[in-house]
C-alpha cells in the first residue's frame, strides 16, 4: 500500500530485546527491494500490536511496551512513511495479541474489528468492538462472545460476515482445578477452531473440526480475485518440547486455503527455505502482475535479525534463474556491509533458497530486523 506502490510493510517489533517502531517497505517482484519507510513512527515501540490494511490505510491498535499496555490506534495514508492518532485511549480495555481486521466502509471511511486479547487486569477477554470511522471511535458489539477469551487469534472480515480462528490462553492452576478436578495443573490452551459471525460480531457460529493444528499468531490473506482465503503460519506447541522447558513452542510452516472457512485445503506442510525455528511469520497478498503470497518471517538462522521473503506464483525455469541470479547478488551486498563469507552464502545458504523447478516457490533472504508484519 502507500505511494511506494504494491508492496508488504514491516512494522515495529524488537530487535534483541530492543522495542522498535521503524517501518519497512519490501517490494517482493522479480527485483524485490527492502526500503525504510519510517525510522520511528509517532506510536510508542511495541511488541504484541495488532496491525491491518485496507486499500492503501495502513492502521495499528494495541500491544505493549516495558509493561505499559496501549489501547491507542493509529492510521498511515502513505504506506507507513507517516502516521496520525485516530484514538488515543479507545473504550476498550489496554491489551496484546488482540484479533484485529478492517473492511471498507462508507463515505470513504474504513470499518475496524478488535476481538479478545490479553488486557492489562490479567484477563483473556471475549469482548468485539467495531469502529465505522477508521478508529476514531468505537463501539462495544458484544462482551461475551461464545468463543472464549484468547489471545492471538486471526480474524478477518469478507463475504459480509467475520471470520475468528485459532489462539490461545494460559489456563491457570486454580481455573484447572475447577475444571478438571483437584489434582489438575496449569497449562496452555491451544485453539485451531473457526468462529463465523454475519451479524458484525454479535453473536458467533462454531463451524466444527479443523484439519490443522491450533495456533496463534496467524496469518489469513485473502485473494479477491479467486474469493480465496489463504491461512498461511502461526506459532503452536512444539510437538517435542525439552523437559525443562514444557512449554515450548515452535513456527507452523504450513499454507492452507478455502473458500468458505467450512472445509480446508492442505497446499503445503513446509513452505521452502522458511526455518521451523522462525519465531513468526507474517503474510501478505501481492497482485501485481499476478497473485503471490509474500511471507515474511524473523529466524535464528545464524545471523541474528535475518528476515526471509517468499514468494508463492507457480514459478517458471527462467524466473528461478532470474531469482538465483537476485541471491547472489544479495549475498554480495551482505559480504559488502556485514563481512558475510561469499563461499559461505554460496554453498551453505543459496542451495537452500532456490528452488530450480517450475511451479514451485522462490525465495530469497534479506537482512533485516526481526519484526511483526502488516
């Protein structure tokens, strides 16, 4: 979005523990380009914000900072490069990890959705608020929705109805007990069920079993042209997690789609060259000159900070060769400003990232920080 053209935006994050509110511009074509559209926006640094776009409105509700949690919303007209407070202190609770979506509405403004999250009393809310005015007010739909208070769920808002899926909570020893008797312990609750709602959040309808497994922190894209919805990543529990560290979790590398919400296709269990080591993946559609998925993810992958581009489009020989063409010219750049070993980045890393076969992926990796996608 933004005057940049098509592109997908970083936003914010942290980098080795250090809040950032910077802004990212990637460019994922034939010659992808990584621009900084801001190097500190007008909102506080934060992690665990909630981000969305809608046409070329860039907005960002929530998160937390040095445990200060924020219930502010702020809106960018110019893909990132400046931003302006549409509410300072909105009516619902401050909170992290909250499902955030948007829509077009009327007389040119933009309709939000915040559901659940984490608030600054402890608690995982049930609560949906909407905005009809690109956020500058809000409106309580519902206080009790019949899922049950999460965070980290995904949400979107097509075919005239809102789509809530996945997330998680920390069941405590106490609320254990009282569930499942005296002797139960504390644990995390993971979520892979859909929740439809066609009445803007009212009231919400279970569509029943999912193929894949629960997660947070997901990304659904949705391709307006073939009325396809792409449910790509997330963070799960790790199915082999160590014994001092029971609640481990890892990166779902995995992309399915549908139409409805009510039945799932599998396109691949392990999308290529993204590491299940990732601590998140975040995804955005590009449509230009046809539709892509373009994923972005921060990783552990010997250089700290590396941030991987996929991009999905049924790839031709020619066009893969371009592309390994384009990494080493990355791997170039990184020997030039990092002192990264070129036989290094040509033996160990590009083998891994071009794929020479057609209707594949093709990928390439760009420094970066590790950071939360819009």
């Amino acid at each position: 979005p933004g005057t940049g053209g098509e592109a997908v935006l970083l936003v914010g994050g942290h980098d080795q523990g250090r809040m950032l509110n910077d802004v990212w511009r990637v460019t994922p074509r034939d010659a992808p380009l990584v621009t900084m559209a801001c190097s500190s926006a007008a909102w506080e640094p934060r992690l665990g914000f909630s981000a969305v776009t809608v046409g070329d409105a860039v907005f960002v509700v929530g998160g937390f900072a040095e445990q200060v949690l924020f219930n502010d919303c702020w809106r960018s007209l110019d893909g990132g490069e400046t931003w302006e407070c549409m509410a300072r202190a909105a009516p619902f609770s401050r909170r992290y990890d909250t499902a955030f979506a948007g829509a077009p509405g009327e007389d040119g403004q933009v309709q939000l959705w915040v559901a659940g999250g984490f608030t600054d009393s402890h608690d995982y809310v049930r609560d949906v608020w909407h905005s009809t005015d690109s956020g500058e007010t809000w409106n309580l739909v519902t206080l009790e929705a019949e899922w049950s208070g999460r965070r980290g769920s995904s949400l979107v808002f097509r075919n005239g109805e809102l789509m809530l899926l996945g997330g998680s909570r920390y069941v405590t020893a106490a609320l254990a007990q009282s569930l499942h008797g005296p002797s139960a312990r504390a644990y995390w609750q993971w979520f892979s069920e859909v929740w439809v709602s066609q009445d803007m959040g009212a009231s919400w309808a279970h569509l029943g079993r999912t193929p894949f497994s629960p997660r947070v922190q997901a990304s659904l894209v949705e391709d307006l042209q073939s009325d396809t919805l792409y449910l790509v990543g997330g963070i799960t529990k790790s199915p082999n997690p160590p014994r001092n560290d029971p609640h481990a979790r890892t990166a779902c590398c995995d992309v399915w789609s549908t139409r409805t919400g009510r039945g799932w296709e599998l396109l691949t269990d392990q999308i290529p060259a993204i590491d299940p080591r990732l601590h998140t993946i975040r995804c955005g559609l590009c449509t230009n000159p046809e539709p892509r998925l373009a994923v972005l993810g921060g990783g552990e992958l010997g250089m700290k900070g590396l941030v991987s581009v996929v991009c999905w489009s049924g790839v031709d020989r020619p066009a893969a060769k371009r592309q390994a063409k384009l990494t080493m010219m990355i791997g170039a750049g990184l020997y030039r400003t990092h002192g990264f070993p070129a036989d290094v980045w040509r033996t160990g890393v590009m083998p891994y990232l071009v794929l020479l076969k057609p209707g594949l992926w093709d990928s390439l990796w760009m420094p970066n920080f590790l950071s939360l996608g819009a």
